[in-house]
C-alpha cells in the first residue's frame, strides 16, 4: 500500500505501475508490520504513524526528519538513514 497525498494518482500509475491511496482514513482502517517514511510533506509530520503499525512494528525515515518520539503510544522499532 503506498499513501502519498501530494501525488497524482494516475501519473504514478502510469510511471511506476503502481496504486496509491490519497485517504488517510483508507489505511487507517489497516495495521502495517512496517512503515516506510520516504517524504518529508507536512501531513506526514502532523500524523502519529504508530496508529497505522502493529505493536513492535518499524518505521523506516529514509529522510531522517522524524523526531525519535513521533510515532506516539506504540512499541516501535524506529531506524533512518
């Protein structure tokens, strides 16, 4: 599942083949054993990515943005480069 709410939906089908969501409350209806953090848009930084993770999860900031506390309640495993 990939969530980007700044991408164009059909030009990232097209390009890469692949579907994205532009709903947050479409993949809050899942949990993810892990999270890949790969932009820095400004609603990724106002939301508590632990609410989309199972317990003990990881979250990958390839950016290296995410403060070490943003992931909120959740045991998580948090790694950037």
């Amino acid at each position: 599942m990939f969530f980007d709410p700044q991408a164009d939906k059909e030009e990232v089908m097209h390009e890469y083949g692949l579907h994205i969501s532009k709903d947050l409350a479409e993949l809050k209806e899942q949990r993810f054993e892990a999270v890949i953090h790969a932009v820095a848009h400004k609603e990724f930084m106002q939301t508590d990515l632990s609410s989309l993770m199972i317990r003990d999860g990881v979250l990958y900031d390839v950016k290296s943005v995410l403060p070490k506390k943003h992931c909120g309640r959740k045991t998580i495993n948090q790694t950037s480069l």
